[in-house]
C-alpha cells in the first residue's frame, strides 16, 4: 500500500528531460544537466511570439521572487540562426533578466513533450525529470505550483502534469 501512495502522488509523464546543446547568447554551449541538483524552470519561446513576449516579464518577476532559493529559470529561443542577434533587444524591451540560450527548435518543443509551438514551459525536478509541463502561455499559478511543490519535499498534492494554455 505504502508503494502504491507514492506512486500515485507523483506526476504521471515525469521522464528525465532531453539533453541537447544550446548555445548563450555569448555564444559558449549550455546543456541542462549541468542545472541538476536544482528546480529548474525551462521556457521556449521566439522573438516574433506575441505570448511569448506577454509571458517572459511574467517569468522574470518569478525568479526575482525565488531568488536564494534551489531554482533556476531558463529562457530557450527557437528563433532560427539568421534571427538570433534580435534575442537580446526584445529581453531588454522587456525588462527580462534571466539566463537566455538559443538553439531550440521545434524538434526539441516536441521532445519535451511541448507539441510544436511557442512558448512551451517544463518544469524539472533536481534530477532533471520532466514533473510539470505547460502547453502555451504559463499562468504564474502553473509554474509556482510545479515550484514550490517541489521546494516542499512533494508533501502537497502534485502538480498538473500537463497544462494546455491555447
């Protein structure tokens, strides 16, 4: 019985996250393993996605708020190659100050299980599994949800482990 609890307290998708190779807007290789050991909150989204633009400044404010605490927020561009030099003006503009890579893709979207649009937000648990996702623009309440039951050791009920937002 005590098995069957704990299983059915934990989210029914939680898979370990992929791994694939970004790039910061200076240009060094990032990959999101070397964030295990934290809760970490990946958003994808493009320069040219007006949700997206509405739901980064959203993002920032969350960070800020979980500042000193095991959480870390990162922002993946899916814009292509020949767009990336726009990424730090629109992250200005909006007043967004949070680690920013590019390199995402509509492949990746899909392998988080995010479907093929942006923006798309998976949280992961410290040891980089897949816990919570959300399809389309994230409300405040989806991610703190997924955060701060994972803070909390899991002790309250878990997060939705898919929200659709479109």
């Amino acid at each position: 019985m005590l098995l069957f609890c704990s299983i059915a307290s934990a989210p029914l998708l939680a898979k370990r996250a992929p791994d694939p190779s970004f790039k910061t807007l200076d240009g060094q290789t990032r990959k999101l393993s070397a964030l295990r050991g934290q809760v970490t909150v990946v958003n994808f989204w493009a320069t040219w996605c007006g949700p997206c633009q509405e739901e980064l400044p959203r993002l920032s404010r969350m960070a800020a708020d979980y500042e000193g605490k095991p959480v870390r927020f990162v922002t993946i561009s899916i814009d292509e190659a020949k767009d990336r030099a726009k990424i730090p003006a629109v992250l200005v503009r909006l007043h967004v100050r949070l680690e920013s890579w590019a390199g995402g893709n509509t492949d990746v979207l899909d392998d988080f299980g995010l479907g093929n649009i942006v923006p798309g937000t998976a949280i992961l648990d410290e040891q980089g599994e897949i816990v919570a996702r959300v399809m389309g623009e994230a409300r405040e309440e989806d991610v703190r949800r997924a955060v701060d039951w994972l803070l909390s050791g899991k002790t309250a009920p878990p997060p939705p482990a898919l929200v659709k937002r479109y």
